[in-house]
C-alpha cells in the first residue's frame, strides 16, 4: 500500500479532465460500468467527446452546474504504487479548494495549454505550491499537438516557470517538464514518438518512480500525544503508553527526550504497533510509546530529542489562507487547533493581503475575505510547541475555527 | 564489518514503518476517541467495517477497542454474516448493540417497500438516527470509502450531521493536513470515516496481510440464483421477490458487498479464497457499487440518500 498523494487544480479548458481520464483509462482503472456510464451522459449532453469530469462531479448540483465546487478525490492505482488525486479547479474563487487539496498532497501537477503559455491561474497554482512547499512539482505542458509538437514552444513556456521559480523562495522544489497531449496520450502512460526531442520520462514513469527523498524534507521529530492507553488490565497492569502519529523523523528505543510543555526529560523505554515491540519506528507511523520514567504525559503534550527543541510561544507570525464567507478581522476570536492541541486565538494584526499572481501585497487591509491569503499575528491563551513551516509541515501549521460557528474558517502557515 | 552487518540485519527485523493508509486511520480513530465523549463503531458484518474493527484493535492495543459496536440489522441480512457477526464481537470481548428496523417497522415509523425492487436498504437511516438519539452518540464510526461512489469521494473523513442525520454537502468544513475538527453543538454529531482513502482493493489486501476472517458470501460458492435485469440474484433467500417465470440455476458466485440480501447482487467467480479474490479485483472491470441495485435507482441516488441521513 504505498500510496502517493497527488494535487492538480486547472479548468476544463487546460484538459485537466481529459489528463485524468487519460490517466485512468491507459491505467485500466475506468471499469467498464463506470465508462458506459460516462459515454451515455456525454451523448446525452450532445458532446462529441468522452467528459470524464462526468466520473468526478459527484453532486447534484456540480453535475446541474457544470462545474466543479469541491475537491474531487481520484484513486487508481498501478502494479508499482497507488495513486490519489485531489482535483480542484484552478479559479480565485477556488483557492480555498486548492490549499485544502494540496495540505495533503506529495507532489503536484501544473497543467499549461501549450497554445497558451503561462496564464495567470499558472502563476496561482504555482504560488499555493510554493506557499505549500510540495516539493516534488511536474509541470504538465499540454496539447503539444495542437502546436506540432514544437521544441521551442516547450522550451520558452519552461524559461518562463523557471525564471518564476527563481525568485521563489522555496529552493529545493524539483520541478520536471513534460511535454504532453492528454487527448492523444503522448507521455502521459507510453512514450510518445512524436516528441524524440524530450529525453525525460513519462508522466506516469515519473510519479511512480517518486521515492520519499523526492517529496520529503528533512526536518527534526515531533511526537505529538494523542491519547494516553492504560488498559488496566491483569496483564498490562501498569502499562501506560502514549499513542500517536511520528512526524518529520525517525523514533528508536532508548532516544532521550523532552515531555513538553513540561521540560521533563527521559528516555523511549518501547514502541509498540499492535502486539508488537519494536527497536525503531519510522516518519509517519502511528505508534505507542511508553517512557523508563513515571512523568505525567496528556493529550497535546509533545515528545521531542532532547536536542532538537520546538518553539514555546505565546504569539505567532503567520500566513492564512482565509476559508470562510465571514471575513477575518484584526482583534478577532477564534479556536486554534495546532496539531492536536488547542487553544484560543485572538487576532492582533491583519497586515497585508498577498496577491497569488505574484503581483505584490497590500498593506494594513481591514479584512480577509474568502479564497484570499495574508499576514497575521495572533494571541494565544496558552503556550504552544512550533515550528516554522519550512523547517516542519506538520508542526507549522493550524486551523482556525469559528467559536459561533464551528467551522473551520482558516488554514495558517507559521512564520 | 560483518558486525555492523547483523546489527543492521536485527535493527531492520525490528523497525517497523507503518503503511501510510493503515497510519491515517488508527491516527483517526485516535482523534475520535480524544474528541468526542461518546463513539460507536458501525458495524455490518460486511468487509469495510471488519477492517475497522481490526484498525480499532491496532490503535488501542494493549487497551480494549474503547467503544461499542453497532449493526442496524435489516432483518434481511445473509445469515453468515449474522452468526460471523456475533462470533467476532465474542472474541473481542466488545458491546454489540443490535437495532432491527423490523421495530420501526411494527411501530409505524417506517413503511416497508412493496413490489419487485423492495429492500429494506432506506429503512435503516430511520432506525440509525433513532439508536442515535436513544444512546447519545456524538461520532459514528463508519467504513465508507470515497471510491466507492462519486457523491462519497465528496465526503469529509469527520462528516457533521444535524439533528435529523442530514449531510449538508455544499456546505463541508474543509479538511486541511491532517486536522480534524469535531467541534459540534449538542444534538449534532459527526459520521467519521478512517478508511476514506482506501480503495477496494487496498481493503482486500489488507484482509489477506493481516488473514483477517471475512465472512463466507465473500468467497465462491455454489448458489441457487436468477437473472434480472442483468444481475444476479440470490433465490435462495426468501426476502428477494421472484417472478415464476424467473428460472433459477445453480452457479459459482460470490458477493462483494454485503448489505441487505434485497439489494445485494451476486457475481460469477471461481475466487474460493482470499489470494483468489484479491487477484479478481485487481482485473475486475465492474466496480464494486456495479453489484448494488440502490444505487441504480438514480445517478444521483446515493447523493439523496445521504443528505437523509443514510450513511
């Protein structure tokens, strides 16, 4: 089961929709009742051409539309590697979707009309994939038959993204070009003859072939405690595990560690995973934990190396992505949940609004509305354990809620 | 040299990297059972929830799975899956509350089909939110997987319902990393879903890793059956109508879903064993849903469905 989380966002227009269908047809991953299904709506609607967004629109109301309003999610998968698909359209009043759909993502796809070049949702696409930090990017240069395959048109629209990566300020995102037709299926799942010019790999070659150096960063271990387990059986009559998520490293029996917020030192006495004891457990495993000292670990608590210690604040710098049709205003309350930790958050500073066009900011705004991304500072009630972003995804990121409300209302990156 | 080489020989014996799917829903589970004051586990009998039951294992262990089980029982259910159901729950040790919609049936609350595509299948969300109310969960634990169906891949893994069990689908709470949000109102409460992102597939691998025990209808079997309308039915079962002139033949067949008999079609397959069903899937070319008759009522059936509160 290893699995590879992919985002894509774009409009119908780019051939998103025939890419992914192509996807799913070269992969044998469309099964016959599903296709069927899709050729009688095409007719129906009087379209010449298999719409395979017919396979992702799922609701009533997309389908009435036309358009895609949520993050549409897209599984198939290979001999090699399943796949995931968290497909969301590429306009403004969408960039909600797109973060959320690339919060989970490992790599990304950019799709470029070929006739067109790089357009202004390329550079939005771009930007939440910088601000995101997925470092494993492909940009996916389509309908290469539309302009005969041309070298020098692949070659120019390839100057202009890295020329944009060049001023971007996140420097280890790997960015591959490929040279594709979705219609035809040149370079999506075969190779085509028709490009002898590009020497790279396949669309799909590429995202199998991923290993997790490509999409990883190195950063240093957080063991955010989800629940303590105590049996209280006859059996396990003093076992007192912490059961959580690994993240951004490895944990190894006998590792010296911090209990925060409490600065308590001690060492890892075993991990377990079900029945099992093991020496070592590994970056994204759910695990339990017991200590070779009686501290007192809860919920929200953090295991860390002794040596590598997170920040314990009071106020953070971050960047939004705002979620919600009541806008965010300076002085404003709302729940925090970091991790799995929670606080109270009031609002002390809307600095700017940064524009996803790389256009610039706008400073000391009166409010961020929906689908717009700036900067704040924030109050907490408590202290919590962070990291920046990029030095620590998992542990640079939260959620605000609407305490009226309860909805998640915005999604913030730690500066 | 050769030393540090059987050091590193052990060390890897006894590292473990959990699968990132299995990760992502004991990490689920985790949340449910710190976020919420009062969990149940749906359970049918039927693959998906089988899984989470060992999930639930994984993610508590050496602890007891924290919450109870609940099947909302048709009353048309294949009897395998009954007597399956109450052996497992044995073993474990767990609570298993059963709630049988043949009740609100009897009580007026609910009005049973009649005709040739009858099935009990609608019936449960009446009895599901009623046994909601009744014991006061807050979260329902549940195996449905966004592949599963295109109004499903539309579902959030931490789903809030209303009081009256609706899914408000225009209006989700974004998922974003791995946050969940189970902040709710009193009367609210939320469907969780920690196999989301699994696939058929990834389920029937997973059951033949583990050799967890699944119900016999999942393997070949020999059946009486019918043909209508393009699927297999089972006439060995007295809940399923059949027209006389309807013939039944005996066939290998197997099920690969297992819900209410009513609406459950069979398919042709030599798979006796759990290796076998694994390889039928791989190649399969008619999904999993392709076998369930509620779900060809409409294109836009389960999308209905849910917003009624089905799960």
């Amino acid at each position: 089961m290893n699995v590879l989380k992919i985002a894509t966002a774009g409009s119908v227009d780019d051939g998103k929709s025939t890419l992914i269908g192509r996807i799913l047809y070269d992969t044998k991953s469309l099964t016959d009742d599903k296709l069927t299904a899709i050729e009688e709506k095409s007719k129906q609607r009087g379209f010449d051409y298999l719409d395979f967004s017919l396979a992702t629109d799922g609701l009533i109301a997309e389908r009435e539309q036309g358009i895609t309003i949520d993050v549409a999610h897209i599984y198939f998968s290979t001999r090699k590697k399943s796949f995931i698909i968290a497909d969301t359209p590429g306009h403004v009043e969408y960039t909600r979707n797109m973060v959320t759909g690339a919060s989970t993502a490992q790599a990304s796809i950019v799709l470029i009309d070929a006739r067109n070049g790089v357009v202004e949702q390329t550079y939005r696409h771009f930007f939440i994939n910088n601000l995101l930090r997925i470092k494993d990017v492909v940009i996916a240069i389509n309908k290469m038959d539309l302009v005969d395959f041309s070298e020098e048109k692949y070659n120019t629209i390839k100057g202009e993204i890295e020329y944009l990566a060049s001023k971007s300020g996140y420097k280890n995102q790997q960015l591959t070009f490929i040279p594709l037709s979705a219609l035809q299926g040149d370079n999506v799942v075969d190779k085509s003859e028709n490009t002898p010019w590009y020497t790279g790999e396949t669309l799909l070659h590429h995202l199998e072939n991923l290993q997790a150096t490509d999409i990883n960063e190195v950063s240093q271990v957080r063991f955010p405690v989800q629940t303590v387990i105590r049996p209280k059986t006859a059996e396990f009559h003093d076992f007192r595990g912490y059961a959580g998520k690994i993240y951004g490293g490895d944990l190894e029996v006998g590792d010296e560690i911090s209990v925060l917020p409490s600065q308590t030192k001690s060492k890892i006495k075993t991990i377990h995973f079900f029945d099992t004891e093991y020496l070592k457990a590994k970056n994204g495993s759910s695990v339990t934990i017991t200590l070779e000292d009686n501290v007192n670990v809860s919920r929200g608590d953090m295991l860390v190396k002794v040596a590598e210690q997170p920040t314990v604040t009071k106020q953070l710098n971050a960047t939004v992505c705002w979620m919600d049709k009541e806008p965010l205003q300076a002085s404003q309350k709302y729940y925090i949940k970091h991790g799995v930790n929670d606080a109270q958050a009031k609002i002390t500073q809307l600095s700017s609004i940064i524009k996803t066009d790389f256009s610039g900011k706008i400073d000391n705004p009166t409010a961020l509305k929906l689908n717009e991304i700036g900067d704040i500072q924030l109050k907490l009630s408590k202290p919590l354990l962070v990291d920046a972003y990029n030095k620590n995804k998992s542990n640079g990121s939260f959620i605000l809620i609407n305490p009226k409300t309860n909805n998640t209302v915005g999604v913030g990156f730690i500066r | 040299m050769w030393f540090a080489y059987l050091k590193d020989m052990i060390m890897n014996q006894k590292t473990i990297q959990v699968d990132a799917l299995e990760s992502e829903a004991i990490y689920i589970l985790r949340e449910v059972v710190a976020q919420f004051e009062k969990p149940v586990l749906l359970f049918s009998g039927g693959k998906d929830s089988i899984t989470l039951v060992r999930l639930a294992q994984k993610a508590f262990y050496p602890a007891k799975i924290p919450f109870p089980l609940m099947h909302i029982d048709t009353g048309h259910n294949f009897p395998e899956t009954i007597e399956f159901r109450d052996r497992l729950t044995k073993e474990l040790g767990v609570e298993l509350i059963v709630r049988n919609v043949q009740d609100n049936i009897d009580n007026g609350s609910v009005k049973e089909e009649t005709g040739k595509y009858a099935s009990r299948n609608m019936l449960q969300t009446e009895t599901l939110l009623d046994a909601i109310e009744e014991f006061g969960f807050d979260a329902c634990i549940g195996g449905a997987r966004r592949d599963e169906e295109k109004a499903r891949a539309k579902e959030r893994i931490f789903s809030v319902r209303d009081d009256f069990g609706q899914w408000d689908e225009k209006n989700q709470r974004p998922e974003v990393f791995d946050m969940l949000n189970g902040k709710i109102d009193l009367g609210q409460n939320v469907r969780v879903f920690p196999i989301s992102n699994w696939t058929e597939l990834d389920v029937w691998s997973y059951i033949e890793k583990e050799a967890i025990e699944i119900p016999s209808i999942y393997f070949a079997h020999k059946r009486n059956i019918f043909y209508r309308d393009g699927f297999i039915w089972s006439a060995d079962d007295a809940v399923v109508y059949r027209d006389e002139e309807e013939e039944v033949v005996e066939q290998m067949v197997r099920f690969r879903t297992v819900g209410d008999m009513s609406c459950t079609a069979a398919v042709l397959s030599d798979a006796v064993d759990i290796a076998k069903v694994v390889e039928e899937i791989r190649d399969s070319s008619i999904s999993e849903r392709g076998a369930r008759i509620d779900d060809k009522r409409s294109e836009a059936a389960m999308e209905k469905r849910k917003q009624q509160g089905y799960f």
